[in-house]
C-alpha cells in the first residue's frame, strides 16, 4: 500500500474516532429521499438510512420512495426532506441545496425489446417510450434530449419497474432509464432486450450543455450476454439543505465515505464512492460539515 494511500486511511481513521467522541445534537428524524421502485437510488437510499440510524441512535432515519432527482430537490427545498439524492443535472441553482459529496454516475439506458427495429435515437421518433416517473431525473434528462434533437415520440411517465414489464410484454417500444449500472430494471427482462448505442448523441449533447453529462461505455457483461453500450453519465450528488446542522452533516459524510461496502452491496457502480472524487460536486457547493470532514482526512 502507497504511503499517501496509508496517509489517506489513517485520516479517515482519526476523523471517525473524532466524531465518535463528539456527541452530536441531532433532529429527531432526518427524511431521505431516494427513488422510485426498479431504481438504483432506492436501493442505495434505503442501505444508507440503515447505516446513519446506527449512526445517530436518537434519530428516525426515514428513507422516502420518490420519483427521483427533479422531487428529491423540491422536497429538500421545501424542507420535506433533509437529506436527498440528486443527479447533477437538474441542479442549475443551488439556492439552498449543498452538497454532501458526491456517489457514483448514472448511465443514459435505451432499452428496447430485441426483436425490435430500433437502432438509433432518433428511431425513437413516433414511439411509444417510457421517461420515467413524473419528477425524475430520467423524466429530465430524457425531455432535454428528445428536445435537442426534434425528436417527437409517445412519452409517458412511470416507474422503471413498470417500464421493464411493459417493454418485455410489448406494449412500450423502449424505456429511458438514467440510473446506476446494473439496474434491475434491465437485469429483470432476462435477455430479452438491447440497449441502444448513442455515441454520437452522447457528444454532442455533452458538448451543448457542458459540465453534467460525460460521454461514457457501459461495459460488456453488466448485463449478462449484453454488448457494451456507448452512451453518456451524469453523476450523482448525496444533497443537504443548508440549515441541517453542521455537526449532523459531518457525521452523514463520514457514514457515506467509511461504511461504503455495505452501502453499495450489491450495486458495482455504486462500489466507485470514494474520498478523492467525492468533492466533485460541480457547481454545488459541498455543506460546511461536509467540507469539515473533507479536510479532516487530507491531514
């Protein structure tokens, strides 16, 4: 093991000895809001609401089924949730919102039964297509680029779940699903899909709205017998409201980037959350008990 990477443990070490000692004044309850059924974020929601009840034994750690980041940042603005998961993205002011740090990326997933004759994005023209649900980042995402690219389609908004089932039955010709890698979602259409490739768009799109959108590969095998796919990420933030106490986000941070084994099990995606690209928050800037942290384990 490298020196700086010993260097780097040790001072993880020694900031989670630090909040231990420290009692901590946290609210009775703390709401999370995660995503909707078939979603990555549930899942990794749910595990780190698990993880921060340990963490903070006086309080009810709620993690909340939604739609995903387009909700997750009106509830967190409302104060209906203190703590939410966010694609960057939809994110274009702050306001309120900081950053605790961020996770991992999500991949823009086109898939479509296949038999199918679908073989580009813009086949999806006339389509009957799934976005999401209403206020995801899917719905968000999906929209900016049916509209960048004059692409007019039968959108309609449902869970990723629902999506898969309808797609393996035939009554939806594809589903977008912007969410971490591997996704039940796809996983659970046991081979009877493809995904579409989307170099090109995946360009181009990065290139008109710089900053959250990175051309990227799926590799082969995530699902099974699939190919691997070219298409784009965009990453994903843990969010806190700015008036959630300084001491409670400090402890938050240090649960996400020191238990992340068990967060992440069983989402290798999920598995990338790590110290030295959790500051890459972009242009949101990360919560004062996030930053204290941070430098906690650089010393």
């Amino acid at each position: 093991m490298s020196l700086s990477r010993r260097t780097l443990l040790l001072g993880a070490t020694l900031a989670f000895a630090g909040c231990t000692q420290r009692k901590v004044e946290a609210p009775p309850e703390l709401v999370l809001a995660t995503g909707p059924d078939g979603a990555v974020f549930r899942e990794v929601g749910g595990a780190l609401a698990e993880a921060l009840a340990e963490q903070l034994p006086g309080t009810k750690v709620i993690p909340l089924p939604t739609a995903a980041s387009v909700e997750n940042l009106r509830l967190l603005r409302s104060g209906a949730a203190q703590l939410a998961l966010s694609s960057l993205d939809p994110i274009d002011n702050p306001g309120s919102v900081r950053a605790v740090g961020r996770l991992y990326d999500s991949f823009m997933q086109i898939a479509v039964p296949a038999i199918s004759p679908i073989e580009r994005f813009r086949d999806l023209a006339g389509k009957r297509i799934s976005l999401g649900p209403t206020g995801s980042g899917t719905e968000f995402t999906g929209t900016r680029m049916l509209n960048h690219f004059g692409v007019s389609a039968l959108d309609e908004r449902m869970a990723h779940s629902e999506a898969s089932r309808r797609v393996a039955e035939g009554s939806l010709d594809a589903m977008l699903a912007l969410t971490g890698i591997p996704t039940s979602a796809i996983t659970d259409l046991r081979g009877n899909v493809r995904l579409i490739d989307i170099p090109a768009e995946a360009t181009e799109f990065a290139d008109a709205f710089r900053g959250p959108y990175i051309p990227a590969t799926i590799p082969a095998k995530t699902y099974e017998a699939l190919p691997s796919n070219r298409t784009f990420a965009v990453p994903n933030l843990l969010l806190a409201h700015e008036s959630l106490s300084a001491d409670v986000v400090e402890v938050v941070t240090r649960t996400v980037f020191t238990e992340t084994a068990r967060i992440v099990e069983g989402h290798p995606e999920a598995a990338r959350i790590n110290v030295r690209t959790g500051i890459a928050t972009g242009e949101v800037p990360l919560h004062d008990g996030a930053a204290r942290w941070f430098r906690s384990v650089k010393r």
